[in-house]
C-alpha cells in the first residue's frame, strides 16, 4: 500500500500554531515521523493561503525536502500557490493534489503538471458536484478526466484518479458505491490508472473514538477490491497491521483472519457474514457491527457499536 501521509494538514490547531509560527522544525519532525511510520509521500495541505501564498508554499517545501527525500504531494485549490510550490521542489517527482472536472481546474492543474513533470490526483467531480453512484463517477473519470490527460499528452502512468469517500455520518448509503467505483475504474481502461481515496474521510463527523474503526475495515474492503493507494494516518499502527496482513494474507491470528475474510469476501461481491465472525468476542463483534453500517444494513449512529 502506497500512504501518502496526511498529517500536515490546516484542520490540526498545531499545525496552524506551527504555520503562524514559521516553525521550520515542527514540518521537518512531523514529515521524517509520518515517513518512518510507512508514509511513501507527504501531503502537504495549508488551505488555499489566498493572501501569504507566494512565500508560504515554497517556505514549507523547503523545510520538508531538507530532511525527507519522498515525493511531496501538494494538497490546495490553489492553483498560483501549486506553482510556487513546483517551483521549489527539488528532490521527488511531485503530486498536485487535487484538480477535478471542473471546467477551470480541468484545464489549468493537468497543464501544470505536465509543465513540472508531476503526477495529479483527479477527483470524479465535476461542477454539478459529487456524483454518488459508481456507474456516474467512472464515467466522469472516462469522458472528462481521462479524456483531458489524453488530449494534453500527459503521462497516463502520472493520472490518480480519486473517486472521493464520503462520510458514513450522514452519508453511509453511498459508502458501498465508492467500493464499487474503485473495483469498477481498474478495468475501465488500459492501461489502468492509479487509484487513491482519502481514507479517513469515511469517518469524517464521527466520535474520535470510533473513527480508527471505521477506517480500518473500509481499507479491508477496498483493498479487496484492489486499492493500492491512499492518503491516511501512517502513525495508525493497527490500519498498518490490517495492511499487512492483507497483502501477505496472514491468517496466523483471529482479527488477522477476519480482515482478510472481509477482504475476500468484498473481492467476490458478496457480504460478510456473521459466522465469518466470533460474536463472542467484543473486538470482533465491532468489526461486525461497522461492516454493517459500512454496507447500509443498519443505519449508522454515533453510538452504534452499544446497540
């Protein structure tokens, strides 16, 4: 699994202490952390900076690549500060995070890229907004995102496409689709572009303690279904274990089994089902429980796991 770490990002109250601060050895600890952690590439999201871009993009890239040699994946809206930020880059073939099909961005961000020689994750998003089924989002990604790459001649091996994972706090009903659309997207086209999601957007709105859970068995079914990319947590020891023990198929422990029953059962388009789970045990029966809500058996609430 390719973890693009997700640390670094506006929504921490440390991160924008850090940022006001100028602190140049908070970025630098944080970004050789999340890479010892697993991390394969740093996110980097400080908001769209409409007013200090031209200096804060560049300072922050500067601090990073002064101790970790991972691409840098460049997390903003905007596009002027995307640029400052490639300007600067020196070591890693950069990741723009994000464009969409967007009339604006789709013409402009694909461009920037190619122009920089760097990757782009591309949401199947377009004006209208966030399309909720899977047929809708692959055929966003095949006639408006592929297409665009393909009349600029970018790179295919460069496209990321991102199908987006809504929250199952008030969304639960289309946390099945995003499964679909990432096992649907890798035969859609040839040759198959990269696929990443944001993981920890399906537990957006959700208690903090319940939020690890629900990231962890939604990886399970993805990665049945072929995700071998994603922006989250590197420093989330067991989402790392559940990993592992997918990509080796390690049945040496029960919640080892159990994930990869999750895994093969999701790559087969069936269900998990409860004799596929020891009841008895409580850590067992949550995983249960938030497969059900993951899947739209029983609607989610926040104090689902007690019921």
């Amino acid at each position: 699994m390719y973890i693009i770490g997700e640390n670094i990002h506006i929504i921490s109250e440390k991160v924008k202490e850090a940022l006001t601060n100028r602190d140049r050895e908070f970025f630098m600890e944080l970004a050789i952390k999340q890479v010892e952690a697993g991390a394969s590439a740093v996110d980097i999201n400080l908001g769209p900076r409409k007013k200090d871009w031209a200096e804060v993009f560049p300072w922050i890239v500067g601090a990073v690549e002064t101790v970790v040699d991972v691409p840098l994946s460049i997390d903003t809206t905007n596009i002027d500060g995307m640029e400052a930020a490639l300007k600067t880059i020196k070591k890693a073939q950069p990741i723009l995070n994000s464009t969409s099909a967007e009339p604006e961005r789709l013409e402009k961000i694909p461009l920037l890229a190619k122009k920089y020689g760097a990757k782009v994750i591309a949401l199947t998003m377009a004006a209208e907004g966030i399309p909720v089924s899977a047929d809708d989002r692959v055929t966003i990604a095949l006639e408006r995102l592929i297409p665009r790459m393909m009349e600029i001649d970018f790179p295919m091996s460069d496209l990321i496409i991102d199908p987006l994972v809504l929250t199952t706090s008030g969304c639960q009903q289309y946390c099945p689709h995003l499964i679909e659309t990432v096992r649907t997207l890798q035969y859609a086209w040839d040759p198959t572009p990269m696929i990443s999601v944001g993981l920890s957007n399906v537990s957006n709105a959700v208690p903090n303690e319940n939020r690890p859970l629900i990231n962890r068995v939604y990886l399970s079914m993805l990665m049945g279904v072929g995700l071998q990319m994603m922006i989250a947590n590197p420093f989330d020891k067991e989402q790392n274990n559940v990993i592992k023990w997918i990509e080796t198929k390690d049945a040496t422990s029960a919640l080892a089994r159990v994930y990869n029953k999750i895994a093969e059962r999701t790559a087969a388009s069936e269900e998990p089902q409860p004799e596929d789970f020891d009841l008895t045990d409580p850590e067992q029966a949550a995983i249960w429980k938030t497969t059900q809500i993951l899947l739209n058996k029983v609607i989610y609430a926040d104090g689902y796991l007690n019921q």
